[in-house]
C-alpha cells in the first residue's frame, strides 16, 4: 500500500470548511491529500490556507476565476470539495464535472426541485459524454451518523408504523456563527431549507418510505430571521402512515427528536449530550415493557468524507466499469429532501392545502 493517497481541492474559505472540512480532514489526513483552498478573494483563501497548513504543508490559496481554472486543469485534482453560497454551489459543481471532476458538493442540493433536475439532466448529459464517470455527491451528514445507520436497523422492531412525530426546535439565534450569513438570508426558503434538509434526511432514512404529501401552516414570529421562521405540517408517507413535522429555527430550549410508534413499539432518536460529547440517544421501547437506551456520538460530517475519498480512490482504479458510488450522499437523495420542504412551504403559502411533493 505505498500508493498516493487521492488529491483534492477545497472551493470555499468559510466558516463551515474552517470548523468542519479542515478539522475533519486533518484527523484522516493519511487518506487524503488536500492541494488547494479556494475562494472568491486572496484574503480568504490564504487565512484558510494558514488553519489548514499544520496538517497539509503542502496546501496553497487559490482564488477568483484564474484560480479555479487552474485547479480545474491541474489532473492531480481528483476530487473536490463545493462548499460555498447555495446560490452558486450548482452552477461551479456541474463545471467541475464537466471537466471531469468527482464533486462533493455542500447541502441544500439545490435551491429548488426546479434547479435540481435541470442540474440532474445536465449532469446525466456530462455522465454520457466525459469517460471515466464524474461521482456527484452531496454532503448532508445525517445519512451518515451512526444513529441514523443504527435506528434504520431497529425499526424492524417495532412492526408496522403507526405514527411519526418530527419536532425541531433550533436555536438559530445571533450567537450561531450562521446566523448573520448573507446568502442564507437571501435563499428560498432561507435557514428552514438550508438547516431542514438534514431533519428531512432523517426522518426518510429511518422511516425507508417516501413523503407522498404535506398540508402546512407557516409563520414568521422572530423578526430576527427570515420568513419563515415556523412551520407546523402534517404528512403522509407512500406506505400510508402520518405524522407531524415541526420546525421552530429558534427557540430558547433546544429540542430535536424523531419518534416513530410501532404497532409493537417506539423508536426515538434525540439529539443530547453525554460525558461532554454531542450526539443522538436513541431509545427503543418494546412491547415487553423495556426500552433500551444508547449513546452514539457525532461524526457524520467524518464518515461521509471517508466514503467520498473512497468512492473517488476506486473510481479512478476502475476507469472504464461505472463505478457505483455510495447511494447516501447521492444528488438525488438531497434533491428529495429539498422537494418535501418545498412542498410544505408551498402548502403553507396556499392556506395549508395538500400538496404532493415532486418525485425526483
Ligand atoms: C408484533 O407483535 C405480535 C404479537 O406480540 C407478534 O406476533 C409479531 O410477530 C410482532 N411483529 C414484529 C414485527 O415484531
Ligand atoms: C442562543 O442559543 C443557545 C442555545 O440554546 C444559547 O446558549 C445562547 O445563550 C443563545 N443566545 C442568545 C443571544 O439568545
Ligand atoms: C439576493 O439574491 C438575488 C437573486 O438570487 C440576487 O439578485 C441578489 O443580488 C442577492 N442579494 C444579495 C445581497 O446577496
């Protein structure tokens, strides 16, 4: 195993790739090679670049348009991370796959289920023409965390579903690094799509069923945020059974649980801390009277990078086979989650009619 580890690109210098990418990055640094920081501005690319070099001596800043066209022709650059303004993750993910680039793009997939299948048949297009099958991945994390992978195993225990509940209850307040971000208060949707996709991600991963349709009130309480900051929504899975969806973006006691009650048994996972660390309990009670309890700490943001360097390593071992790529971090799982929130936010715009959410 004397083989180069595979080289990768970062695009983006913000709060996000600076608390999460380079951290997370650093602790695998021996399966993952990072060459270049990017941004818009030399200023920002170069302080990322500084945080970064402890662990990558090699990484150097790029920025503007002449810097990503030189990472975009430097063929070492296997992969690359997309983690900029919603607005603009798109348009920069499908140039890179054009030129043959794996992408691992940050959630929201897209703004709209609009943009997401225009980008889907775009990238099908690409996928036809460019050898060698550029993976587009994005990273919404919740796919991957543990308790997610756990509780999708013990919902056999439970027997037929009868009821799920979804409570968020966030704590987007001016103390949240993400809270005076720009492009978030000026996205569709604003923080109830950029932070609800990994909630939705959530509740489809467990309940293997997809949301068929949503009826939802929306309101904007908290003058601080964008509208809306409130939506109270019920749906119905493909399998038929309902539940409740509630997101409030801030509250002063944070509270974040799916519960879903079985025929034979109830499952919940809870966001919660143990011994300093954050995580999910998730709890199963049975009909017998007993609930077991386990701790499973975060580290979803980890494990999806680990599966995108290891998708991109054999990927480029198998040039000529179509390599299958990990179907969590797939475009078309986070264009689902995008299409059930735009679906209940449509709802709420029409006085809380039943829409159908979009099949992507
Ligand atoms: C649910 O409980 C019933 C009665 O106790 C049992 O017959 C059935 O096998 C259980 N189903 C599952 C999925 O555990
Ligand atoms: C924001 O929410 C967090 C978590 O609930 C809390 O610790 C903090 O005090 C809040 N900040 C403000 C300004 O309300
Ligand atoms: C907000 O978004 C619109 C449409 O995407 C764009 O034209 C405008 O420049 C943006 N404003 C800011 C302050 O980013």
């Amino acid at each position: 195993m004397n083989e180069q580890p595979p080289t990768i690109a970062i695009l983006g210098a913000g709060i996000f790739v600076r608390t999460q990418y380079i951290p997370r990055l650093s602790e695998i640094a021996h399966l993952v090679l990072v060459k270049y920081i990017w941004s818009r501005s030399q200023e920002s690319a170069e302080e990322a670049v500084g945080v970064a070099r402890k662990h990558f001596p090699q990484v150097e800043a790029k920025w503007g348009e002449s810097g990503l066209d030189e990472i975009i022709l430097d063929a070492s650059i296997l992969g690359v991370a997309v983690v900029l303004a919603g607005q603009t993750q798109v348009d920069i993910s499908l140039k890179l796959l054009k030129a043959g680039k794996h992408v691992l793009q940050e959630k929201p997939a897209a703004a709209s289920v609009r943009e997401a299948e225009t980008a889907l048949s775009c990238y099908n297009s690409i996928c036809a023409k460019v050898p060698g099958q550029p993976i587009w991945a994005v990273a919404e994390n919740y796919r991957f965390e543990p308790a997610f992978v756990e509780s999708k195993k013990l919902m056999a225990e439970i027997g037929d579903m009868m009821n799920i509940q979804v409570i968020v209850e966030g704590s987007m307040n001016s103390s949240n690094p993400y809270f005076s971000s720009t492009w978030r208060r000026n996205f569709t949707g604003g923080f109830v799509l950029d932070m609800g996709v990994h909630f939705i991600a959530g509740l489809r991963m467990l309940v293997g069923s997809e949301v068929d349709s949503v009826s939802a009130t929306t309101s904007h309480v908290d003058a601080s945020l964008p509208p809306p900051d409130i939506i109270s929504s019920l749906f119905q899975l493909e399998n038929g059974c309902s539940g409740v969806f509630v997101m409030v973006v801030s509250s002063k006691s944070p509270k974040i649980v799916w519960r879903i009650v079985g025929l034979n048994g109830t499952l919940q996972v809870e966001r919660g801390n143990k011994e300093g660390k954050h995580g999910y309990l998730v709890s199963l009670s049975t009909a017998d009277g007993q609930t077991k309890n386990s701790f499973y700490p975060f580290c979803g943001v980890t494990e999806e990078l680990k599966a995108f360097i290891h998708d991109i390593s054999h990927a480029a071992l198998q040039k000529d086979s179509t390599y299958e790529a990990e179907p969590r971090s797939s475009f078309i799982e986070g264009a689902r989650d995008i299409a059930v929130l735009e679906a209940m936010l449509e709802s709420g715009m029409k006085q809380g009619i039943q829409v159908k959410v979009q099949r992507v």
